[in-house]
C-alpha cells in the first residue's frame, strides 16, 4: 500500500470523500480521489476511486473551478 503524502477527508451526509496526494514509483505524483458510502441493501462499505496525473492537474482545477462559480 502507497502511503500519501497529504491526506484530507471531507463528510456531506452519508459520504465520505478522501483527497489523497500519492507518489508513483517513478517519483511523478497523483491525487486520487476516493469516495465511500454505506450500500444499505448490502450492509457494507462501498468505495470509488479516480486518480488525476499531476500533468492533467491544473486542467482539473480549472474544469471545476469553472462548473462551481
């Protein structure tokens, strides 16, 4: 397991969300962005994931940048 470099987590209702900030063995780094969610039906934990490459970072911030104004 790659262990992050900066870590935040954030609550809205019955998710959670983790921003991670992660180092490939290359020395290139990467945000994945995982949410997590209680499956009712399955008693279980349900996680998703995405990771944004550090070249598609600033893209990223400007697509949501601009969507959340």
């Amino acid at each position: 397991m790659v262990e992050a470099l900066k870590s935040e987590r954030i609550k809205i209702g019955s998710r959670t969300f983790f921003f991670d900030l992660l180092e490939a063995k290359d020395g290139s780094k990467y945000v994945k962005i995982s949410e997590s969610r209680r499956d009712e039906k399955e008693d279980k934990f349900k996680r998703q994931s995405i990771m944004v490459f550090s070249e598609g970072f600033e893209d990223f911030k400007n697509a949501f940048d601009k969507i959340t104004q």
